[in-house]
C-alpha cells in the first residue's frame, strides 16, 4: 500500500514543514502575493481517497487563498511515524485579457500521512501547522464516527460535511447530535460557541431555495400561503435526504412541520390544518420538481437534468406573471465547497430546519 | 414607508443578508447613450444571470430615435456581450431581453410621457404588479430640468399607497452652488428626498465602501485615527487617459467640478466623518456632511497658497505621443479649463486640527492610480538617532482602483550587527486573497435602488455643501488669482504641486 501512496509535493521532514514552506515562497516575484484567509484541513482514514481531496483541494485553492492541509490515518500500519510532503502554488487567471481583472491567487498544501499509533494524535499535529489567527475549517466527507473527539470543537470555527454522502444518517446525525443541541441553543440565544455547522447538502440547495423563494415575490402570491394544501418533491434517488431537507424548509417557511404519524406524508400547520406530502423518486437532478399548491393557485420549480436553468411557474387566476427562469449554479462537490466557504458559514436556517426534522430522518 | 413585497416573502426570510429589489420598471431616459450600453445594460444582466433580480423587474429604454423593442433588444445584447463581466448565457439573457422593451418619446414633448404612463401601465397591469417605477436620468443634465417638470406634469411623480417612483440622477448635479440648488430644488419639486438617489458610482466600488469597514471594524485603526497620530492625508485620482469623447462636458467642467467635487471629497468624508452611531443611509449621510461643514473655506488670495491648476501639452504617455489639452478635439484652442489640479484641505474639528489633506487629480498623468494614503506621525527621534533621519513614517494606504487593497509601511531592522532601519510594506490585494471578481459599481447601485437604500447616494446637503466649498476656489480662478499652469502630458504634474505638499514638509507619494 505504502508504494502506492505518493502525494503531490515535495516530501520533507515533518519537524521542517514550516521553514520549507517559508523557503518555497523566498525569491518569488514582487507580483507573487502569498495571502491566506483561512485554513482548511481534512481528514479521512480512506487512502483511496487522497487524489480525490488533492483535486478537491487544488480546485478550491484556485479561487481562494487558503492554507490546505489533508490529513489521512492509517492506523493499521506496521509503523508509527508522520510523513509530511508540501507544495505552495499560484493560480493565474485572466478573466477577458485585461490587466485588472488579472488574478493570482498563491497558497500552500500539506500532506500527512499518520501511521500506526500517531493516528490518535493527529489534532494535535495538524493544529500546530495551521496559519496562525486565521480561521479553521474542518472538511469531513464521509461519515461521522460514533464519538467524535469533544476537544476538537475548541478550535474548529466550521465544520463542513455532507449528508448527501453518508451512508447511515442517522448515525452521523446521532454523533453530530451535540454540537447541533450546542449550535441551537447558540441561535436561540443562550451562549455563543465556536464551532459553526455547515452541510454542503445545504448548500447545494441554495439556488432552489433562491429560485423557489423569487415565486413568491408579489402580494397575489403571498396571499396564497395560508391555504396551501399539497406539496409534491421529486428528487434523485441518493438525494431523499436534500428532498427532506427542502421540505423541511419550506415548512419552516410556512409555519407547518411533519405530522408526527405521517412518515413524511404530510405536513401539519400550528392550527392543525393537514398538507399533504410527496416525494418521487425520479433519476436526474437532486430536484427535478418542487410543486406548491393552494386552493387556487399553483406555483412550481422544475430543474432538467443537465440544463442550467430552473424553469419557474406560477399560476392562478390573481397572478399573471409569466413563466421564466432563474440561473443555476454548478453541484459538483469543488463548486459547493467554493460557494460555502464564500459564506462565513452561519446557517441559522438549517439549524432551525434540522431542529424540525431530525427526529423524522 | 411602502410595503416591499420582496420583504414581506417569507421565503425570502434568511437566504441572505441584504434586501432584496423590488419588482419595478426602470425607465432609462437617455436609452441610446454610452452609460446604457456600457454600464446599465449589462449591470442589469448580470444581476439577472446571478439571481438577484426578481422576476417583474422590467427594464424600458426611452428615447428619441425611431426603433422597435426587437431592435433595442438586438442592441443591447451586443453591447451586453461587447460590455459584460461575464459570458452572456444565451437563455439568461433571453429571459433578461423578454423585460426589457423600447419606448420611442422625446423628452420635450409632453404627450411622450402620457404615452408613456400607458405603456408602463398595460406592462404593469399584465404581469399584475403594481406601478413601482424607477426613472433613470442618463441624459445630458440639460435635459434633467424638462425630463423633471414632464414627470410632474403627467403625474408619473404620483405616490398611490404602496406605489412608488424613484428618480436617480447622474452627475454632474449643478455645475456650482446656484445651479445644484435650483436642480435640487427642482427635483424636489417632484420627488422627495427620500425617493431620490443621486450616483456617484466610485462609491459603489468595493474599496470605497472597504473604508469605512477598515476604520471601524478594526480597533487598531481607529484608535489612532486622529490628529494626535495622523500627520497628513493624501487622496490622488490620478488618469493615463485624457478627455475621451468628453470634450465638450469637460470643457466647461474641468478636473474641479469633474473630480473634486463629487468623488475627492467623498473619499474626504469616507476617511475623515466620526462614526455614525449606526448604518442606516442617514447617519452615514449625517456624519459625512459634518465633513464637509467643518472644511476651512479657500477663498480669495488663499486660493492662491491651498490650490494648483493646470492643463496637459502635448508628451508621451505610457511611450505613445498624445496631443496638448488644446489640440484635443472638440476643445477651443485658447482654452484655460484645468486638466489637473493640487488642493490643501483643513478640516476644522477635534478630530482632525491640524493635519493637512492634500488631494491632486489630473489627467494624462503616468499611470491609473485612485488611493488614499494615511500618512502617521513619525516616532520622536530618541532610540535610533544614527538611523533617525531615515526613518520613515507608517503609511496606510487604501488603493481604490486599479488593483484594490490595502498596503500597511512599518519599519523593521535590517538583519546584521548594525541597527539599521528599513521600510516594509504589508500588502493586502484583493485579487489575492478573494478569488471572485468584484461586480461592477454599477451593479451594486442598481440593486441599492430598487431595494432603496440610499447609503451610497449622496444627499442633497452633501451635493450643496461641497459645491459651496468648491465655487470657493473656482470664483477665484475666474478671477484669475490662481494662475493656469501647464505640464507635459505624462509627468505628474506642475512643479507649483510639489511646492504646494512641500511647505508642509512631505512630498507626493510615488503611485
């Protein structure tokens, strides 16, 4: 296995990761800033996986300055010993060929390889190398173990995951459970805690939200929401989660949340009113289609797979707006994480969607 | 206060952290002109293509030449493509051209906007949004006066319940005190203050809206941000280009009224207004025109001792020979219009007694360069006598454009037995740290009136106040007490504006 792992970069000493760094960036060109906005460390057990951080990291270090840092345990190695390799690397883009829309971004990567016993102190190694004062986020792809270690979160600023990727949520919902009690009472206004929570299955829903918020932009529209009566989801058979997490937003929107006997088959508004609620699965976009429907008036988003538009569509007899489109940005994983470290990464809204749907995933 | 149906959608609750635009027309009169094809066309595009502008948002070129809306649209997309920040995205833009429409009328005649209030109406009433109209003047300012008594006279400036109609108006406002009064007053005639949005686009530039933030989202800055610590400040505008296709505006203006007026004294305010007590558009308005009512008037034979003007002959800029101002086409060949310009400012408050702000703008100047420079107080020449005389002082410079950021000069020790004692230069770009291109000053405008929020408008006070501190120095030229100066295009400009910083014991700064 050992022969198969070679990362990108120069391989160094670990004790000497700081002052190589430093001598990689000495000599460069007056136009060669190296700046930082934050740190952005990963970890994974699962070697196969180095090359898909290290594309994953090379595309977001395009576009943002960071200090990036993979971290990957192999506790059942015959040796316990930390290797090291490291790159520093400017990005030049010239966006129409003009001077001032010329971009560099210059950042830096570390690789770890943790072995055997040293696994059990890979925080503490990984949080000696980070850009001092810059704030770090935590990337973790794949599931949550079933503890998570409790002194991490003193230095995590974010945490981003993705639920669309778990293959048991509900244990990692469980393993993340109290950092999103914490993160709640935090929202609720009880005490202000470190560690921010950021799902990129979240994410990756913003542009349906934005484009499913604008259907409601005029007064006839609005005046539809009290008596909404169906809600029908379609989405992509590994998305059901997103197509819950987007259910459960627009519930929060409208006041409602799950019937608590309904299995996810209708929704319940705090006067007791009853919506009902379909989910279809159907291959293509995570959405394909969201449809909201009133008494008298219609309103629906349809994404086509491939196209990268939405198409929206509302209609009743008080509202005349033609159809039309909303933009739709990329979903590919680099794209999501760009856009969610672009954020700042306070989600009150999916705390308070979380908070309603948990207890139904 | 209108009901916004944008911010009563509860969807809209939460996505994010400004307010949206409201549905609405904008009406751009002045349609075939540059500003439309260059800037608000493709604004108005690319605030479509990233989602943030609402559906029912309707964009209606008037003017005079004979045009259907097909053909406008084919226009527009040309210039949107030509013009854009971005790719043009074939359905995006579809989406975008099917609101925006052509209206043939002449400013002049009444009956245009008769017909025109029909035509928004119908538009209006068949998509079922109410008449929320926004009326872009991107004419020639002669026009402003009867554009302004037309939308009166036909009831297009009417508030009905939660309707409304916003005016923004291009500069130049006036061309002196007097005239900026009596277009104020004009315009107020038929709009409020409140639904008027005056553009100065600089300050919808990243930078210029980063200063604030540098100084009072950072302890250490503002601490220090006072006479007791700041020596002097220095705000250069500084152009390659020259007059462009401008000669007959610039003319009459000059680098006074042009850049001075409007954009200088802003950055003036920006650097020097207390902190409002919160970010609402009038306590940041308020606070900025304290500015301006505390700088020291330049008049009479001061002018001559605070001030430099003077016009570019012919040179090399940037290696390619240009002409003189005066053979510039367009210009009278015995024109005395300054092309540049040097000014002392004294604020005259606590905060700031005592310390110079020098400001110079000119045109065909070496090199592009806007920015604000902090220039600190140097530390008593106690510890490091030997070295004492080179010391040089911390400067804290806000670069506007190009190439925006902050840079920060400190002094270090050179590494070896000896103290010696260098400059260094923290230097933060925002091209290098933040990957997405900044939109474009007009975009952030736009979406500012349609959510209307005036913070980054100035207000009437603002515009006459300036104007008064400004007429100041320009009665005094006209009166030939400051004389005109020349300098060869591509140097930084007359000797005089050196000796001008020089009696303060500095010099300019090398952009």
């Amino acid at each position: 296995m050992q022969e198969l792992f070679s990362p990108p970069g120069i391989q160094v000493e670990p004790s000497q990761i700081e002052i190589s760094l430093n001598r990689m960036w000495e000599g460069e060109g007056e136009n060669r800033a190296k700046a930082c906005l934050l740190n952005l460390v990963a970890f994974t057990e699962n070697l196969d996986l180095l090359d898909k951080y290290v594309n994953l990291f090379n595309k977001v270090q395009t576009e943002f300055a960071c200090r990036a840092i993979l971290a990957i345990a192999q506790r059942n190695s015959q040796q316990d010993q930390i290797r090291a390799w490291i790159s520093a690397n400017c990005h030049i883009e010239n966006n129409f060929g003009s001077e001032e829309a010329h971009r560099q971004i210059c950042s830096e990567q570390i690789i770890l390889h943790f072995e055997g016993e040293t696994v059990d102190g890979w925080e503490n190694f990984v949080f000696a190398h980070l850009d001092s004062d810059l704030p770090l986020v935590l990337l973790w792809l794949e599931d949550f173990p079933h503890e998570l270690n409790p002194n991490l979160w003193r230095y995590v600023d974010r945490l981003v995951f993705d639920s669309s990727k778990w293959t048991q949520p509900g244990a990692s919902f469980f393993s993340l459970g109290p950092i999103i009690n914490s993160r709640l009472q935090d929202l609720y206004g009880c005490m202000r805690r470190r560690t921010h929570l950021c799902d990129l299955n979240w994410t990756r829903l913003l542009p349906y939200r934005f484009a499913f918020a604008s259907l409601f932009d005029s007064e006839a529209a609005q005046a539809e929401i009290p008596s909404f009566r169906y809600l029908e989801i379609h989405h992509s058979p590994q998305h059901s989660l997103a197509a819950k997490l987007f259910a459960g937003w627009i519930a929060l929107r409208i006041q409602c949340q799950p019937h608590p006997d309904s299995n996810w088959k209708a929704l319940v508004t705090r006067s007791g009113r009853e919506l009902q609620l379909v989910f279809v699965e159907k291959d293509g976009p995570i959405l394909s289609s969201c449809e909201l429907v009133s008494e008298s008036a219609s309103f629906r988003l349809t994404k086509k797979d491939k196209d990268g538009h939405f198409e929206l569509c509302a209609k009743g007899s008080e509202i005349l707006i033609p159809d039309y489109v909303q933009p739709f940005f990329p979903e590919e994983d680099e794209e999501v994480l760009l856009r969610e470290l672009a954020r700042r990464g306070y989600h009150p809204l999916y705390l308070q969607t979380m908070d309603l749907i948990r207890n139904f995933i | 206060m209108f009901n916004n149906p944008t911010s009563t959608n509860p969807f809209r609750v939460g996505l994010g952290s400004r307010t949206v635009p409201e549905p609405c027309s904008i009406v751009i009169f002045g349609a075939s002109g540059d500003l439309t094809r260059r800037k608000l066309i493709p604004a108005l595009y690319n605030l479509s293509a990233s989602g943030n502008l609402p559906p029912g948002v309707r964009v209606i070129g008037f003017a005079r030449r004979d045009k259907t809306t097909e053909q406008f649209r084919s226009e527009m997309e040309e210039a949107t493509r030509t013009f854009s920040r971005r790719s043009v995205d074939d359905k995006l833009w579809a989406n975008f051209a099917s609101n925006v429409y052509y209206f043939r009328g002449d400013f002049h005649i009444r009956q245009s906007y008769i017909d025109l209030d029909r035509y928004l109406s119908e538009l209006e009433t068949s998509q079922g949004f109410p008449p929320r109209r926004l009326f872009y003047l991107s004419a020639s300012p002669d026009e402003f006066p009867c554009i302004l008594n037309n939308l009166r006279e036909t009831g297009l400036n009417k508030i009905h319940e939660s309707n409304w109609p916003r005016i923004v108006l291009e500069k130049p406002f006036g061309n002196d005190l007097a005239s900026a009064r009596k277009l104020n007053e004009l315009v107020l005639e038929v709009f409020r203050e409140s639904q008027t949005f005056r553009i100065d686009h600089y300050l919808g530039k990243e930078t210029a809206q980063n200063i604030l933030v540098l100084r009072f989202a950072n302890k250490i800055f503002e601490s220090v941000w006072n006479a007791n610590y700041i020596d002097h400040v220095q705000i250069s505008a500084c152009e390659s280009l020259g007059i462009g296709g401008r000669a007959g505006y610039y003319d009459k203006a000059g680098a006074l009224r042009d850049m001075v007026q409007n954009h200088l004294l802003q950055f003036v305010c920006l650097t020097a207004m207390e902190p409002p007590s919160d970010l609402s558009p009038d306590s940041i308005r308020d606070e900025k025109v304290k500015v301006l009512r505390a700088l020291r008037p330049i008049v009479g034979n001061d002018v001559a001792l605070y001030t430099v003007r003077a016009q570019y002959t012919a040179g090399r800029v940037e290696g390619q020979p240009v002409f003189g101002y005066r053979q510039e086409t367009g210009i009278p060949t015995d024109s005395s219009t300054e092309t540049y310009t040097a000014l002392r400012l004294d604020i005259d408050n606590w905060r700031w007694s005592g310390v110079p702000f020098f400001l110079r703008t000119g045109k065909r100047l070496p090199k592009n360069a806007t920015e604000i420079a902090i220039h600190f107080k140097a530390v008593p020449p106690v510890l490091f006598r030997s070295s004492a005389l080179d010391l040089e002082e911390n400067v804290l410079v806000i670069r506007i454009q190009p190439d925006e950021g902050a840079s920060l000069r400190i002094a270090v020790k050179r590494p070896g037995p000896t103290v010696t004692i260098e400059p260094v230069k923290m230097d933060f770009h925002y091209r290098t740290s933040f990957g997405s291109v900044s939109p474009d000053a007009y975009e952030r405008l736009l979406l500012d009136v349609m959510a209307n929020d005036s913070t980054l408008f100035a207000r009437r006070d603002e515009v006459e106040e300036a104007w008064r501190f400004v007429d100041g120095i320009r009665n005094a030229w006209d009166q030939g007490i400051c004389k005109l100066l020349f300098y060869s295009a591509g140097s930084w400009g007359p000797e005089e504006a050196d000796r001008l910083i020089a009696k303060h014991g500095t010099f300019w700064r090398r952009l």
